[in-house]
C-alpha cells in the first residue's frame, strides 16, 4: 500500500494505517503524506518507511513507483486528503495501474465522480470507498437478514446519525479537522450532510437493499458564521414504495457518534446501533424481541467472515474499518494470482457507493434550498 494524506496530525490517515495492518495482509512501503515535503520526510521517518519510498507530492509518488519492478512496487494506493483533494489523485493512481481506497465522500462534487466510475470502469481496478460502518459484523448480518425475505417487503427506514462536537464554532479557533469540513472550497456543497450525512444514507440502502427516489430536505447552519450546514433531516422515498427518514446532526451537544439504523418489515425488521455494535435486534410482528449477538455460531456466513473474537468480546470502529481493508485485500490478491475472489470478500463499498453518495448530497441541499420540497435523486 502506498498512502497520499495523513501526515502529522492527521487523523483519519492514522485510522486508515491502523485498519490496513490490522490483519497482517498489507505493507505501507511508500507515502506521498503532504503536499508539504518536508511534512511528508517527517511523517515517514515516524512509520520508518526508506527515505526513497517518502514523496513529496502524489504525482511524483506515481510516477517513481511505476518504474520500480512489478514485485516492488506498491500495488494499491490509499488516498486520505481532504474532500477537495480526492479526484486528481485517484484519476491518476487509477490511470497508471493501480487500484484505489479512497475516504469518503468519493469526490468534491457528482460532476467529479461520474467522470471517476468511468476512469475506473476502464481500469479494470479495484476500488473501495471507505463508508466504515457497514464493515460491521453485526450491519452485514441485517442486510442479509432483510434480503433473505423472511420481513416480507419493506416499508419503512430509519437512520440517525447525531454528534455534537461542531456545537460551538470550532473553526474559529483554528481547529484542524473543523476548518476543512466547513470550508466549501474544501468540502464541496455540504458539511454534515457530505460528513455524516453520506454515512447515513449509504448505511440505509446497504441494510435495506432498496434505492432511495425521491428526497424532501431540511438543512440548517445552526452556529452562526458556519458556511455549510451542521443540521438536516430529510424524508426518503425508495425504490419499492417504501418511506424512510434521515438526520444527521453534527451540533446535538453531548452526543458522540451513535449512528443508528432500524428497517421494518410485513413480518418484523432489524434495529442496530453503534454504541452497541455486537448486538441485533430482531423484532417480530408476534412474538418476542430476538437478541443476536456477533460472534455467535448461528449468523450468516458474511457476518462470521467479518468476526475476528469469539461472542463477547467486543470488536468496534477500527475493526469495521478494517474489514473493508482485508476484503478489499483479498480481492487484490485474487486479481493478482488470476483467481475469483469469495462472495464475501467483494462486500465492500466501491465506486456505485461513491457515485450514489455524492447524487444524495446535491439532491439533499437542492431540496434544502427549494421551495418545492420533494426532488427527484439523479444521476
């Protein structure tokens, strides 16, 4: 793996790092970690990467990697800039060969990720897109539960997603993770709705397994001098009828990161929630609330895959994220040796994720903005 972004004081390149190597199935060898080169030496003499594996700017990460031999060379690319910074360099690292894992969301606007599916549609490369919390167990268990059928159709989605730590105006103090997601030139055409919000949305198709159609959408800046909203809910429409709801607030003071998701059924649906991440409620029309547990013998094949500790011991964020890393992996290592990957490893978020997540931020601030609420989701 070769990594652009997550320099000193990153956070997320950090997370990413630690999610890659959690199991034992990828090397960092090579890092373009700022566009400051002096920042970039500093951050690989930190994670003791060769002085001639640290670059100082993607391009040229690019380039000398292609003329290393095929067995030195890195063979994916992970990309953790800011929103802004997205598109040119998986254009490039798509272009020149390499496969792609790119944070969320795909791109600073859809105009950017219509053009990026079709450069890696060409590419014949793997591409994820790191929406960590469907790398959940217990999510990948929901899903299969709901597309099993045994709810009947679906009628109604819920998700939530609330924080509170943008409750005060925090860019203003310089604060480095506030400054670039409330920034537009930065960020794109929303904030928590592009930050959080895309978290929700991508959670409610992934367990459903529906489309959503139709958006209608309430967006709000809450603390005064915020440039891009910090609060929204918005009504969903998707592909079966069925209706849903979503909020994502990142000024809800006290609140952490409880993203939470319920889907109802005819016969019964499914409730989960991050701050108990090894549990599922299954709920019945007539009869009692089930409890199912993640690392338990009884779950579906997609969930055991994702499991690394036997029932009880609890596994979280980090180790979502990191299997999409290993699964992304695994498909990798497939291409690579000729062979088809399993089922279950090509169950990560790519490139239809990323183009339906950047559809869902303009169609939500569109309808924000509108005075006719409902608006059609395009692509």
């Amino acid at each position: 793996m070769g990594m652009i972004g997550g320099g000193p004081g990153a956070f997320i390149g950090a997370v990413h790092r630690i999610a890659a190597n959690m199991d034992g199935e990828i090397e960092l060898v090579c890092g373009a970690f700022s566009s400051d080169a002096e920042k970039s030496k500093q951050q690989g003499e930190i994670l003791h990467l060769p002085s001639t594996r640290v670059y100082g700017s993607f391009k040229e990460m690019i380039r000398r990697e292609m003329e290393l031999s095929k067995t030195e060379r890195m063979d994916f690319v992970s990309i953790v800039t800011p929103n802004h910074l997205h598109f040119e360099p998986a254009k490039l690292a798509l272009e020149s060969g390499f496969h792609v894992v790119l944070d969320k969301p795909m791109t600073f606007d859809l105009s950017e990720a219509k053009q990026l599916k079709e450069i890696a549609a060409k590419s014949e490369k793997y591409f994820c897109l790191t929406h960590t919390y469907t790398g959940y167990p217990m999510i990948k268990e929901a899903r299969q539960q709901v597309l099993s059928g045994k709810f009947g159709k679906i009628r109604k989605v819920y998700v939530e997603y609330p924080q509170g730590w943008l409750s005060t105006f925090l860019e203003g103090q310089h604060q480095k993770q506030a400054d670039w997601r409330t920034d537009p030139s930065k960020s794109g055409a929303a904030g928590g709705m592009g930050d959080i919000g895309t978290h929700a949305f991508n959670m409610a198709e992934y367990v459903s397994g529906l489309k959503v159609t139709k958006i209608c959408a309430d967006i709000n800046i809450v603390v005064e001098g915020r440039k891009l909203d910090d609060d929204g809910a918005a009504f969903l429409k998707f592909n079966n009828g069925a209706s849903g709801v979503l909020f994502a607030t990142q000024i809800a003071a006290g609140e952490e990161n409880n993203i939470k998701i319920r889907v109802y059924g005819e016969k019964g649906g499914v409730e989960w929630k991050q701050e108990d991440a090894n549990t599922l409620l299954v709920k019945w029309l007539d009869k009692p609330v089930e409890v199912w547990r993640a690392g338990t013998g009884y779950l579906a094949d997609h969930a055991k895959h994702n499991t690394r500790t036997p029932a009880g011991h609890p596994e979280g964020y980090l180790e979502a994220f990191a299997n999409h890393y290993r699964n992304f992996a695994l498909c990798v290592q497939a291409q690579l040796k000729g062979e088809k990957p399993n089922p279950e490893w090509l169950d990560f978020p790519g490139i239809e994720e990323g183009l339906r997540g950047m559809a869902f931020i303009e169609t939500v601030i569109e309808s924000g903005r509108a005075q006719e609420k409902w608006v059609d989701f395009k692509i």
